[in-house]
C-alpha cells in the first residue's frame, strides 16, 4: 500500500526533474505545406488520396479533401469494408457508419445505421455543419441525408466482379437472385 511519505518523495523528484526537462526544446520544422495520409497501403493510397490532395494543393478546404478521399472508398463496390460495396448485417441489410471532426473547432458529426446512401461521410459532415447535434441513427439519419439532397441508390443490388465476396454472401445470406454478366465481368446479387 502506497503511504502519503512515499507519493511526496516520489512527487518531489518528478519536481526536481521538470526544470532539466524544460530547458530541451524541440527544433521547430519549416512547414512545407500540407500532408495526407492513408493507412491502407500503396494500392489504395495512390487511389484515395489523389483527390483530396488536388484539393489541397490547390488551397482548397481540409474537410473538402478528407470528405472527397473518403468518399473513393465509400462508392467502390469491390471495398467490402464501407459504402456501396459494405457487407451486410446479419439481416441481409447494408448499414453504414461514419464520422468527421475538424481539428481547429472541435466540431464533429456522424451518423451511424444509415441504409441506403452510398457515401455516409457527406452525411456526417452535413450533421457536423449544419445541425446542433453530433450523432444522428437509422431512419432519422437517411431522412436527413435525403432533406439534404443525397439520394438513395437500390439497395437490393450489389454489382461486383468479385468471386470471393459472391461465394461469402451465398454462404451466409439467403441471396434472391444471382446473375453473372459474362460481357462485363459484373455480378449482380440481389438481397
């Protein structure tokens, strides 16, 4: 059990210790200009950051380049991780999360169980920037998005060229109709 004498000596070296530290001072880096960055990897860096770095390069809004880049990710089919492509839950339904903050302001939005829209991080910055709420759910978030003009896409179809992600959702979802377009190379799965 600690006792009151050993958290005072304890407290007196970190005291003794902070104006040693505070003489180090980092070198400041000359700013040449901005970064993004992708966690994905080299495949999908190239592919998601060209457009929000063209935003930037060109002056353009920090949240215009982050919601842009985010917005590759959400309309390609073949990402089965969110958007379009975004696998469903266990009841054959694409439900989609998503949330913004902008650093400076501390403003942040997101939405999450949103069914129907392919791009749910427009969605979020919308409740960012024009609602005084943080955190909009389900029915209440499509409806949103849609007094906001995003439309919404059928959801009862998923075009894919992957045979992988057929196979796994005919072994785990109950698919209505699987068609193979042989001219486009297209799956088309109807939920």
């Amino acid at each position: 059990m600690n006792s009151r004498r050993k958290f005072l000596k304890n407290l007196t070296a970190v005291g003794a210790t902070v104006p040693l530290v505070s003489n180090i001072e980092a070198k400041p880096k000359k700013n040449k200009g901005p970064v993004i960055l992708c966690s994905r990897g080299e495949m999908w860096g190239e592919k998601v950051l060209k457009p929000g770095w063209d935003i930037l390069s060109n002056k353009g809004k920090l949240l215009d380049a982050i919601e842009i880049s985010s917005n590759v990710t959400e309309l390609d089919p073949e990402d089965t991780s969110v958007g379009y492509g975004g696998l469903p839950n266990e009841h054959g339904v694409v439900q989609l999360d998503a949330s913004i903050m902008y650093g400076p302001t501390h403003n942040c939005g997101s939405v999450a169980a949103l069914e129907g829209i392919k791009t749910p991080c427009s969605v979020a910055r919308l409740v960012m920037e024009r609602t005084d709420h943080i955190h909009i759910v389900g029915k209440g978030a499509q409806d949103f998005a849609r007094a906001h003009g995003l439309t919404l896409w059928d959801k009862q179809f998923l075009e894919t060229n992957n045979p992988h992600l057929v196979c796994s959702l005919q072994r785990n979802f109950e698919l209505k109709y699987v068609h193979k377009n042989y001219e486009t190379s297209l799956v088309f799965v109807k939920f």
